[in-house]
C-alpha cells in the first residue's frame, strides 16, 4: 500500500495493507497478552508509560518530521502535537496508583467499588491529527489494564508504526499495543464486529460513527465516538474586533481547515460586520501557505485529490467568495483560505462540515439570535465567544449546545480537561481524568460482616 506525501504527490513509503485474518491474529495477540498486562503492578505500569514518554520525546524530531510529510501539516504544528503525545503519556502515567474506588455506608458489612479493566480494546483515529489522537485514546487505555490494537487511518500510517517500535523500545510487552494498517470498511469493520474486542474508540466522520454504532450495538459493544463539528466562533460588537479577526484564520485554517474543531462558522454582530471582515482579510492576506517543512508555513496542503475537489464543491452554485488567500500550484494538493459573505444560516456551507480551509461568515442581529443560529447545527464539538461583557460570555456559553467553549479564545484541546461533543458531535469525553471512565467498568462489591 502506497502512502503518498500530500505537499509532493510523491510516494512517501510503501506499508503492508493489513487483512480481515491480520486483524484476527492482532486481537488474538492482544487478547493472550491482557492478563498479564492487567496483573503489572499500578506503580509499575507507571513507570512503563513514562518510559513511553521519554522514548516519544527522545524520538521527537524524527516523528514530526514524519507526521508533518505524512499529513502536510506545517512542522511546527507537527512538533506541538509530539510535544502533546509526552504530555499525554506523562499525565495518564499518574492514573493507574489513582484508578480510585469509593466505599458506601450501608447496613449489614462493607460496601466498595472498583475500576476494572474492560480487555481489548480497539482504537480506530483518523488522518488529520495521527498521533496525537492516537495518543488520547492509548494513554488512558493502557493506564487502566486494557490491551490494544489500534487501527490507524490508511492515508497516515507512518507515525503510529513508529509509536509501536517505541513502546516496546520502553518495555511495554509484546502483544499489549497492536497496530493492523488496512481500509475501515475490512480492517476497521472487523476490530468493532470481533467478539474479543471489549470496546471501540473511534473519531472520525459522524457518518462513520453512525455505523461504528450500528454494528457495536450487536453485542453491546462498548463505544466512545469523537465525530464531526460545524463550530461556531461568535464575534459580538463589544469584543476587540481586530484580535477577534487576527486569530479566526487559525482557528478555521489550521491544519487546512481538516479539523472537526475548525471554527468554520464565523457569527458576526451585524453592526461590526464591515470592520471585522476588513482586519480578516488583513490577516488572511498575511497566512503563509506552503511547504509543510519550511518553518515559516502556517498552512499546509489538503490530504488527497479525492478530498480537494471534495472541497471543492463548496464553491460551486454561486458561492460569494469575499476573500481569498493565496496557494502554491504545481504539484500538490493546495486549496486557498476561502472566506464566503454574506452566508445565510440554511447555505450548505453553513451547515455541512467542509474539512477544508472555507469559512462561512453569517452576521446576527443580538444575543438571542447568535444563539439560536450557533445551536442550529446537528453538531455541537466546539467553539468560541468573543464579548468583553463576562455576564453575556457566561450566558452564551452555558446556552451553546456545544461540548468545548473557549471565551475570547479559540483553543478547544489541552491535556488535563475533557474533551467531546453534544448531539451528533460524538459519545464521551477524551483527555482528562474523564477519559478513564470509558476504559473502566465500575465494579461494586459487598462484604458482609454479619
């Protein structure tokens, strides 16, 4: 199977296509190895999981190198998320002597609850943030006793096969992380149908996540779906404008807008519409797009043609281009940051997920309306506020359908707080301590002392 470097449209590295019988074989693997995994001491699967860190931060360099060719995103970007992958790993390395029970007051003897270990567990991450989603969903699993095989997206195979070498670098035992490369509709399909596997964790398309559910449902699989979004980044008259505009390009263009995060809704108070789209054109203008490894790119190219003309389609029936930036031509799956205004809140490109670098501006009337437009989505991942008024921030947050609001702000993920969707947005949390939950069943215990 070829994987092919999206900024050169040249072959990158050739990877075995794993089969439906690999898949067997890994969570047969897996399987063999979890009672023993599960038996390691909390303070010794701890030191394991720092040791995974410190291999992750020796190997740094190389593996953004890799994840910035394998994706095109820029190489700077690449470096924060490795950074984020020893952050992950250090964080849930302090889970396992913490995977605390509680005990209950109740008549006759002794009441007590566990976290146990659910067994195999399948992750399944796509393409556009590769290890590091990868990271989210292994670190918790192999905190709390699961064994794993991981699924990653056939288009970015190159860092998650170099996280396999690591972890057994750092002495995690064989057949404890298992990696299967293949097509979702095989490979995927067969980790979330296999009696074996206890539970799968998956982000990608809600598309793909209605049938992950489907067929998980089967068997009362257990699920954790991180899915698509249609953010809001909402701008009220009262914010400082011109930081509002500075920081929009970032929160829809990074990563060529191929971000279920991607604020790709900009909602502007329509008294101030002329001046914000004036300070964003500015600061699209000056959005460097280009060669993933030059340190002064800010976006990269789209993953594939098939996606670009994708993309693509958003432009067409009479779409109002009201700023374009710039793009490399030649080879290269290159797209433009595409600002469309005026967008009406039932436009498709106000309601589809584009997972590209378009954004729709679509101006509000008041408070009440922004609302009402912002929650007029079947997703509700993400998001921003803009207002130096704090009582009117605090009121528009807590009536956001939204899973992660950021206030004059549009950062959505850090380590140590959770991270998901409302409505078709997803099914529980990543990161945090919540993410431990959805790797653990609760266990409840009663000794009798009567």
């Amino acid at each position: 199977m070829r994987v092919i470097e999206p900024a050169t449209e040249k072959v990158l590295a050739e990877v075995a296509e794993a089969s439906v019988e690999d898949a067997d074989r890994a969570v047969a693997r897996a399987k063999a190895a979890y009672p023993a995994w599960r038996a390691v001491s909390p303070g010794d699967r701890a030191k394991l999981l720092r040791r995974f860190a410190n291999a992750v931060a020796d190997d740094a360099g190389k593996l953004a190198e890799l994840e910035a060719r394998n994706v095109g995103k820029p190489i700077s970007d690449a470096r924060g998320e490795v950074g984020m992958v020893v952050d992950v790993f250090n964080y849930y390395a302090g889970a396992p002597e913490r995977l605390l029970g509680n005990t209950i007051p109740v008549a006759g003897g002794v009441d007590m609850t566990f976290r146990e270990p659910l067994g195999v567990v399948a992750l399944i991450v796509p393409w556009n943030f590769p290890i590091a989603i990868t990271s989210w969903k292994l670190g918790p699993a192999l905190a709390a006793g699961n064994t794993v095989v991981l699924k990653p997206a056939a288009l970015t195979p190159m860092t998650a096969l170099e996280l396999e070498r690591l972890a057994l670098l750092a002495g995690i035992p064989e057949g404890v992380f298992n990696i299967v490369v293949g097509a979702g509709r095989t490979v995927g399909e067969r980790l979330v149908q296999h009696p074996d596997v206890a539970k799968v964790a998956f982000t990608g398309s809600t598309e793909v996540g209605r049938r992950i559910g489907a067929l998980a449902a089967d068997s009362i699989k257990r699920v954790t779906l991180e899915l698509g979004g249609k953010s809001a980044n909402i701008v009220f008259a009262d914010a400082d404008i011109d930081r509002a505009a500075a920081s929009a390009p970032g929160a829809v263009f990074g990563n060529a807008g191929q971000d279920c995060c991607a604020r790709s809704r900009i909602l502007v108070e329509r008294s101030v519409v002329e001046r914000f789209m004036q300070a964003l054109e500015i600061a699209i203008k000056k959005l460097r797009v280009g060669d993933p490894m030059d340190e002064k790119t800010e976006m990269g190219p789209l993953i594939s043609a098939d996606h670009r003309s994708k993309v693509a389609t958003y432009l067409e029936d009479g779409a109002k281009v009201a700023i374009r930036g710039s793009a490399p031509s030649g080879a290269g799956f290159w797209f433009p940051p595409t600002v469309l205004s005026p967008v009406g809140p039932t436009d498709r490109a106000a309601r589809e997920e584009i997972f590209g670098p378009i954004v729709a501006v679509i101006p509000f009337s008041d408070e009440a309306d922004a609302i009402r437009i912002a929650n007029d989505t079947v997703y509700g991942l993400s998001g921003s506020i803009w207002t130096n008024n704090a009582g009117r921030a605090m009121r528009v947050a807590r009536a956001l359908e939204t899973g992660t609001i950021s206030i004059n702000s549009n950062t959505s993920v850090r380590v140590t707080t959770p991270f998901g969707g409302f409505k078709q947005s997803g099914i529980g949390r990543e990161l945090g301590p919540n993410a431990l939950d959805h790797y653990t069943e609760l266990k409840n215990v009663f000794l009798s002392t009567t």
